[in-house]
C-alpha cells in the first residue's frame, strides 16, 4: 500500500467505523467491533509510521477529487443548520447567533475564492504529522478500547440516557477527523477537519444532557466558533494577500509577509487549546465521562490547538507576534499551575494541569527557536500518554468509590492499589525525574532562559506550583489506612489493558525518548531549522539511571524485614488502646469529653491565596491584555 | 575512573564534614544562648546511637520512602561534585525531597502530616529561587554544567550578586532554620511534635538525619560556586554563610507559612529575577 492510500485510508476508515457504530444496538457487538476498529486504526498508524522512517522529508500529495470540496462546503453548513436548530431547541441564542455568522462567513469566503482558491496538493506527510498521527492512532485507539468497558458501567451508575451508539461513532468521526487535520496541506481542509473537532466535541460533552452539560457543550462550542471564524478570516486574508491557501506554501514565505494570517490562524489555536482566557471550555468538558475527558486533553482537540501553533512556529520565531503568543502560554502555565493547587476535585485538578501544560508548549512554539519546537513536540508525547492514563484512572477511581474529591482519596492505594500504581507512574510522569515531562521542562528552560528571561521566569515558578499540587495528590493516595478495601473488582479486562498499556507507555517514552527523538523530531527539526538538538549523552545515562534506581527502589519494602514492632500514629496518648491490632486504633482517637472520633486529615488548598475566583481573573485579565497587544502587534 | 574517586570520597566525607557541620550550629547556638551545650562530635554520637536502636513503625512503606530520600540526596551530590548539569542536579534534589514529604504522608499520623504538607510548602518557596540561581549561573558561563560553571574565569558574585543574597534568603528555608522552620521542631516549638520524623524511629531516622547532611554539604557547595575561582573565599564564604544561618536562627521566631512563601518568591523577584534582567539587558 502506497503512503498516499494509508493516509487516505486513516481519514476514511474511521468514518465507516462510526458508521458501523450507528447501527449495532447490541453492547456486546459494539464493543467488540469498537476494538476491532480501534486496533486497525492502530496499526495502520503504526504502518504509516514504520513506513516512513527512512523517509523524514516533508511529502505533498495531490488529490485528484473535484467534487470534495463542495462536498466539505455541503458539511459544514449543513453543521452551523444543526447547530442553529439544537441552540434554539436548547435556548443557546449566542450559539444560533454565531452559527448564522458561520454560515454567512462560509458562503461569502467561497464567493471570495471564486473557486479559483485550490491547493495543487491538498494532503501532506512530514514527521510532525507523523507523530501527531501516532498520539490520535496509538493514544486514541487505547482510549475507545477503555471505553467499551467503562460505558457499559457508566450506564449502570447513572441515570442517563444511554446514548453509547452515539458516543462511539463521534468518537470515530473524531479520530478521522484529527487525522485530515493533521495530514491536510490545503487550508481549507485543515480547517473543514478543524470545524469537525469542534463539533464532535460539542457533542461528547453534551453526552448527558444535564443542565449542566448541556450549558458547558455550548460554552466549548462557542468558543470555538469563533476561533475557527479567526482561522477561516487568517486563510482569506492569505489568499488575497499571497494567493495561496497551502501550509508548504505558505512555510516557504518571508514571515513578515504574513503576520496578520499566521496571527488569525494561531488565535484559533490558542482557544482550541483552551489557553487563558478561552480555558473555561475545557474545565467545563470534564462533566462529559471520563474517556471523553481523556480523549480532548490527551490526543485530541486540545492537541489540534498547539499542532497549528507548532507548525506556524517557524513564521512566528523572532517576531513580535510570536513573542506575545509566548507570552500568553507562559502566562497561562503560570496562572493555571498555580489556580490547580487549590482544586479538590481530581478531574478539575487534572483539568488545569492539562491547560497549563499546553501553555507551555505554545510558549515554546511561540518562542519557535528549533530547541524549544523540539521541546514543544515531547511535550506533546510525554503528556498526551500521561494524561491520557490520569483522567481514565480518575473514571476508574470513580467508578469504585463514587467520587472525584481528593479528600476522599485518603490511602486509596489500599482500596484500589493496581489503579492507584498507574497513577502515581501518570503523576510522576506529569512532573518529576526524570520522567518525560520533566525532561521537557528541563529543555524548554534550557530553550527559553536564552531567549527571552521573562518566559523562563513565568516557568520557574508554574512549575513549583506544579510540584506542590502534584506531590499533596500523591501524599493522599500513598497514606497507609485500614482496613484495606477490594474496590478494584469491576475493572474490567480492557480497562486493564488500556491502564496498563499507557502506564508502560509512560515509562517506556522517558526511556526511549532519545531513539523518538532521533528518528522523528531531529529529522523534522533539521529539516526546517537545518540545525539539531543535542542532548548530552551524559545526561541521558544519568536520566536512565534514575529511571532504574525508581524503578528498583520500591524492592526495599520486600527486602525489609517483617517482624519490626507495629505501633499506632502518635496522637497524643488519646489513641483507642481497646484494639488489639495497633493498625485499627491509628485512624480514631479519643476526643476530651472521651467521645471516639476518626481522624481525618485535610489537605492544603489554600483558597484564599490560590483560589479559581481570584487568581482567574487576574490570568483572564492579563491574558486579554496580551491579546489585545497581539491584535495591535500583527498591524504593525 | 575519576568520577568513582569523586563519588567515593563524596560519599565518605559528605557526611563526615555534614556532620561535623551540624556539632558546630549546636555549640555555636548553645553559646549564643549562654550554655556550655554539646561536643563537636556529638551529632556521630546521636546517628551511631540511632543506628542500633529498635525500628518501631506504623507500616513497613514509610521505611522506603526514608530510604529514597537519602539515596537520591546523595545521587544529588554525586552528581554536583562530578560537575553534572545544574538543573538536572536540582530536579534531583527536588525527587529526594518529594520523598521525605511522602515519608510523612505515608504515617497517615497528624503531626507526620502536617509537617508534611508545610516541608512541601517550604519547598515551593524556595525552589523558584534556586532555579533563577541556575539560571543566573547560565546567563553568565552560558552552561548548565557544574564542570563549566566552576571553571569560568572570574567569580560569578560579581555579576549575580542578587542571586547569591536571593540563595542566601532561601538557604534559611533550605536548612530549616527559624523563621522559617514551618516543618520541624528543633526548637522549643512542641504543636508539631516532630513534624515529618515524628513516626520514624532507629535506623530510618538515622538516614534521614545523614541525608539532611548530605544536603547541606550540597548546598554551601552552591554557595561556594559563586566564588569558586578563588576557592580559600569560596570555602569561606560557604562557612560564613552557616554561621549566619545559625546566627539568623537564633534571633528570629517562626512566621506562617503565608509570610514564607511572601518572602521566599518576593526575595526570588526582587533579588534573583531583577538580577537576571540587568543582565540581560546589559548583554
């Protein structure tokens, strides 16, 4: 099979998939085919990857399909028609609004082209395509195998609608979508695949139609409405300035010909990856369950955000654009990292977690020297893995204790102890040593401090932020409390699978990251910077040590002997002395009117300093005002 | 070859001048408080002692948790005395710390906890200032490496005098010396029993006395990079520098935690980050 018939074939054969979906009503059957599809659309990532290994340049390729671009024109009104119908049946007015804007938007730029607007290569391959194909491939597919378990559960605990048919083939058209969106050279593509993101998404997050879900579907969809009104205005203002509508093309133009393009198209990437001020969409999103969650903040959606902002990232380098889109991923790492310490519920922790990150790459692809797009495109690896494995580990843990709250999570590792080991391997690869995103950090400081120390200086400190929520969440888990509870039993088979694949990932990526980074982001790097990063082997050696040492450490606790005095947590002489097993009397005491009284121990929030109220507006505000500089800046 | 002899005799005498260290802060206090206090050697006396004494615990895993917490504080010195790259040795000495706090959590005992969760407090007040420490370091030798940073010509306090008083001011947190000692109990402060330690006993509480020696030792060699050209003023100042913490956790009383973190990131900004964009600017 020829590149051109894998690639046509990742974007198609998801859409069959989805359109399987629709009609098999039995779960049963639907699972099993959902795995079917989900390890072809693997493989054939796979297979496009492997294929291309010793072939790193940047390949174009025609298509031959004259009727595909009405067809595409045909979707998306017939989209902004549905949306216009759903906003008023759920009295969103703001959204009929805007998709009345859309229509009229998509019309007059098709009058504007006159049909004249067309890419002499419509799709396109390079490694960072690649490596995008491979998180929505690999990262992806895992996520839906993990689903077929969980939602056949979720209906169980609640009272919804069952609407998995429904669920699964939005999933599929995402993937598909992700998949144009990623391999597309024609911006008009990118964008049709663009729009499909945003409206998949719209969906999934309504999943439940709860009040509450319904109002945050609107909020992503909105928001991205307008982003993707931004993307269609920066391919208009292209086309009549230059009179191209291709990424190749437009990569090979002098950057200060098209600043105000690159701009509009990098605003949509800056809401699609829910940077401050656009991020109270993806918070929202978390009341949809918890694959979808997985799904935007992992390999999808918010990854299709800083893919545009990294792909421009060589027309932003050195430029006043570039610098102030830094600056609001900077910014929103710091604000972000910072508001997440005082989160108590797991998902909205991890939430703010995810958009921090992500402004630490599009502060790296703004900065868009080749060390920091190299740093930008691990972090991409390190977290879709990672993050993927967290939240699907929280729907997990929900799924066992019925609750999201961190306080809650008091010695889980005793309750749910297999899940609780793949969080912390998820937790540790969000932040510590030598795990991937810390490797990342490492290089994007490296990356940043010599360009301009005022981002370096924003990392320095959402970083510590980081540390703190991070390590008091790991506290909670790892807390010895009894009895021990068998909470874990409901786990079924391919949820193991899924935990356990991405848990090895996230190892495995930190381990081999040097290999990935040899054979697909050096060769992508040096082909549009014609200069290489090199990491110190050195410091890998000491990287792989570490690893080892972590990974061997733990063996103490096997090695110690067990006959050591047992006795109850100092709590002041008023422990419960009638237990005979010291273990029972740690978590009660006696109170002074000697009354029994469990000990509970809270975690720091620090609301008052940290909290969402306070510290997000002050992000909004500071964010706006960057934007507003940013509109100023692209004129000038 | 050479790096072996260098983590061998890192390994040996760390703790020997840690030790050593720590004798000196207990007699010098004592004498500024007017008593006669203990032998230089007393600290030997106390590890040896810890050594053979009966591990009581409240579950085996708090053991580990004490045991990563000195095998990656030595990993942290090892790797800054064979010249490794500075950020990668703090991220280190940053895993060795999450350890030790993990230690505390693990008890599920109140005082082990909450001296948990302000040791990790402490240590996000004084890891941004740190970093900007590197940083500085870099913006000056332009390398991350140890090896390089030491071997530039000219001692770095002249062009990052910010830094080193910056470093100075969380050096106080670092050593848990009042006002910021949030998570222990060295002085007569009895609302946290023992803070983290409280539920450790015999020899994982020798290895957490021994790390905290190690990480001195780590530290004042911090202080000596700024002046490491001229190494009799780097092991001077290094020294000086422990006496002024002894000297700093002598007059003061403990502050909350608010005032630490206030303090810590003010001193960061105002001292370290103002440093580094004078330099920037002026190169």
């Amino acid at each position: 099979m020829s590149f051109m018939s894998l690639i046509l074939f990742l974007i198609i054969f998801p859409l069959f998939a989805a359109l399987l979906m629709t009609l098999l009503k039995n779960p049963k059957v639907r699972g099993f085919f959902v795995m079917a599809a989900s390890l072809v659309i693997a493989a054939a990532s796979v297979a496009l990857l492997v294929m291309n290994l010793n072939n790193s340049g940047f390949v174009e390729y025609a298509v031959h399909m004259e009727y595909i671009e009405y067809a595409m024109t045909a979707v998306l009104l017939l989209i902004s028609v549905y949306i216009i119908y759903a906003g008023a049946r759920d009295k969103k007015y703001h959204a009929v609004v805007l998709a009345i804007v859309q229509i009229l938007a998509t019309v007059g730029s098709e009058l504007l082209f006159g049909g004249k607007a067309e890419a002499a290569n419509a799709l396109m391959l390079d490694n960072l395509s690649l490596l995008m194909v491979m998180l929505v491939g690999v990262v992806g597919s895992l996520i839906c195998v993990f689903s077929v378990g969980y939602m056949e559960k979720y209906h169980h605990h609640k009272h919804v609608a069952d609407r998995s048919r429904m669920f699964f083939a939005v999933v599929f058209v995402f993937m598909s979508a992700m998949f144009g969106l990623v391999l597309s050279n024609n911006l008009k593509w990118l964008l049709f695949f663009w729009e499909i993101t945003t409206f998949c998404s719209y969906l999934l997050i309504g999943y439940t139609r709860t009040a509450e879900a319904i109002r945050n579907s609107y909020r992503a969809l909105v928001m991205n409405i307008v982003g993707g009104l931004g993307f269609l205005a920066g391919i208009v203002w292209l086309y009549e300035t230059q009179g191209i509508i291709e990424v190749d093309k437009l990569l090979a133009l002098n950057p200060a010909l098209v600043v105000v393009p690159v701009v509009f198209i990098c605003f949509a990437g800056v809401v699609k990856s829910a940077q401050m001020p656009f991020s109270s969409w993806l918070l929202g999103a978390m009341v949809a369950p918890s694959p979808v969650s997985a799904l935007l903040h992992s390999s999808t959606m918010v990854k299709a955000g800083v893919y545009i902002v990294i792909r421009l990232s060589p027309l932003l380098a050195g430029t006043k654009a570039g610098l102030f889109i830094a600056l609001i991923g900077a910014v929103t790492f710091l604000f972000a990292s910072l508001i997440a310490i005082s989160e108590r519920n797991l998902k909205r922790l991890l939430a703010y977690s995810t958009i921090s990150t992500l402004g630490l790459i599009v502060a790296c692809a703004g900065v868009g020297t080749y060390q920091a797009v190299w740093t930008a495109m691990l972090l991409m690896i390190f977290h879709a893995v990672a993050k993927a494995l967290l939240f699907l580990c929280a729907g997990t843990v929900e799924g066992g204790t019925d609750s999201l709250s961190i306080e809650d999570m008091d010695g889980l590792i005793m309750k749910m102890p297999k899940v609780t080991v793949f969080i912390l391997v998820g937790i540790a690869g969000m932040f510590l040593a030598p795990f991937g995103m810390l490797i990342s950090k490492w290089q994007a400081l490296e990356a940043l401090v010599s360009v301009n120390p005022l981002i370096a200086v924003l990392v320095i400190f959402g970083s510590s932020a980081t540390l703190f929520f991070y390590t008091k969440l790991m506290g909670k888990l790892i807390m010895i409390v009894h009895p021990a509870g068998k909470l874990e039993k409901g786990v079924t088979g391919g949820e193991w699978f899924t935990l356990g694949t991405l848990s090895i990932l996230t190892v495995a990526a930190c381990v081999v990251f040097p290999v990935i980074s040899k054979y697909l982001i050096d060769p992508f790097i040096k082909l549009v910077y014609h200069s290489t990063v090199s990491m110190s082997a050195g410091n890998i050696v000491i990287m792989l040590l570490m690893m080892v040492f972590l990974l061997l450490l733990p063996l103490q606790i096997v090695l110690q002997r067990r006959d050591k005095r047992h006795v109850s947590a100092y709590l002041n002489g008023a422990n419960l002395t009638e237990y005979k097993d010291a273990a029972e009397a740690n978590d009660h005491f006696y109170t002074a009117g000697h009354n029994v009284q469990e000990l509970k121990l809270s975690n720091y929030y620090l609301e008052e300093m940290f909290g969402e109220k306070r510290l997000g507006l002050v992000g909004i505000v500071l964010t706006s005002m960057l934007l507003a500089i940013l509109c100023g800046v692209m004129f000038l | 070859m050479k790096i072996l002899l260098t983590t061998v005799l890192f390994i040996i005498l760390a703790p020997v001048a840690g030790g050593l260290l720590s004798g000196f802060d207990r007699k010098i206090s004592a004498r500024m408080q007017k008593r006669v206090g203990p032998s230089i050697l007393q600290p030997f006396y106390d590890v040896l002692k810890l050594f053979q004494k009966e591990n009581v615990v409240v579950n085996i895993s708090q053991n580990l948790y004490a045991f990563c917490f000195l095998f990656f504080t030595v990993f942290t010195g090892v790797l800054f005395f064979n010249g490794a790259d500075i950020l990668l040795i703090i991220f280190s000495l940053t895993l060795a710390g999450i350890f030790f706090v993990l230690g505390g959590y693990s008890t599920f005992s109140p005082y082990s906890f909450i001296g948990s969760e302000r040791e990790l407090l402490s240590m996000v007040a004084d890891e941004p200032m740190i970093i900007l420490t590197a940083v500085g370091m870099y913006m000056v030798t332009k390398s991350f490496s140890v090896a390089d940073i030491a071997a530039y010509g000219t001692p770095l306090f002249f062009y990052i005098p910010g830094v080193f008083l910056g470093f100075l001011f969380i050096l106080t947190i670092k050593l848990k010396k009042s006002p910021f000692d949030l998570s222990t109990s060295h002085h007569a402060h009895q609302e946290l029993v023992s803070g983290v330690t409280t539920e450790f006993s015999g020899k994982p509480l020798a290895w957490i006395e021994l790390a905290h020696w190690y990480e001195n030792v780590f530290l004042l060699g911090i202080v000596y990079l700024f002046f490491a050209p001229v190494p009799v003023i780097g092991v001077a100042v290094a020294l000086l520098a422990y006496f002024l913490e002894i000297f700093i956790d002598n007059i003061n009383a403990r502050v909350k935690w608010q005032w630490m973190l206030k303090s810590a990131w003010g001193a960061a900004i105002g001292l370290g980050v103002l440093n580094i964009f004078i330099l920037y600017i002026v190169q």
